[in-house]
C-alpha cells in the first residue's frame, strides 16, 4: 500500500531530482504499524525552495485530501529531529486511510539514518519483527510514544538487548531512564 501510494505520487522520482533520496524508517524494514513513512533526501544547502518544488508537483495530481507542513529545523529547535527542513505530507487517500509521509532535506555527505536502517535490517529475523510490532501496537496510543519513548528505543531494547515483550521493554526503559 506504502509503495503503490509513492508510486501514484511519483514521490521519489520528484525528490532524486532534488539529491539522492533515501526511502528508510520502518517502511524499509518491515516495522510498521502505522502509516508512516520516512524519506530522506541529500542537498548542497537547505533552501524552502527545494520544498515548493515538491509540493507544486504533487499538488497538481488528482488526489482526495492532502496536507503539507514546512519546518526549518537548522536550530536543531526539535533535537530527536534532524537539522535540516521537514516537508509533511498528509495524504487521505480516502475517508479512513491517512497517509503521513516524512521528508528531511538535510546537507550531508550520507544519509542520517540509512546506517542504522541497514544494521537493523542484518538483525532483524522474523521472531524478532514479531517482538518489536507487538510492542509497538501495544504502546501505540500511549501519549508518551513518539514523544519521550521512541520507535528506535524498541529497536534498540528487541536487537540489541534481548528484550522479548511489553514488560522487559518497560524494565529496559527504566535502566535508561525513560518510562512510558
């Protein structure tokens, strides 16, 4: 679904226009429990243009509802966001089934998170994405999720210390000073 909504978009053929584009986050590893997906895209320098340009190009698409927010955030003002400037996109792609996609335009010589993407990625068996989507669908509509306690720090507790359900990850979570 994921991928049929980039292609109706032509997502990233708009963005390799721009720089090199990396499409990661749980779309690419096969950890997600909502619709959420993370683009990252390469550039000499953070220009809101780069951002008018993407939005002109989809804008004129037949789609149903469609929102977009800018934020410049090269103050690093949001510090579990990168520094650069963050394209949203909301797209409804009917009355039940909103779409939120993440674009980071960031100067850099490689992609923020494509290296942990593709460590996680090695890591990951079957058992262990079953673990981390349990956990994820169990926390979902907990208001600290995606706040104070994040996506990678159930990546982090699963693949890296051999946590196996809500409980553990609760554990986890106090050794590292976080709680839910």
């Amino acid at each position: 679904e994921g991928q049929e909504l980039l292609d109706k978009l032509q997502l990233v053929e708009i963005l390799e226009k721009i720089g090199p584009t990396f499409v990661g986050g749980s779309f690419r590893t096969g950890l997600m429990t909502w619709r959420d997906i993370d683009i990252e895209v390469l550039v000499p320098k953070i220009e809101k243009e780069d951002a008018k340009k993407v939005i002109d190009q989809i804008i004129n698409k037949s789609l149903r509802r469609i929102d977009f927010s800018v934020v410049d955030n090269t103050d690093r003002m949001e510090p579990h966001h990168p520094d650069g400037l963050y394209l949203g996109i909301r797209y409804d792609l009917d009355a039940e089934t909103r779409w939120k996609i993440d674009v980071w335009f960031v100067v850099r010589d490689e992609f923020p998170s494509q290296k942990d993407t593709l460590e996680r990625e090695k890591k990951l068996t079957d058992e262990l994405r079953l673990i981390i989507l349990e956990i994820k669908n169990q926390i979902a509509d907990n208001p600290r999720y995606r706040k104070m306690v994040y996506s990678t720090d159930i990546y982090d507790a699963v693949l890296e210390n051999n946590v196996k359900n809500l409980e553990e990850f609760k554990a986890y979570l106090k050794k590292i000073g976080k709680e839910l």
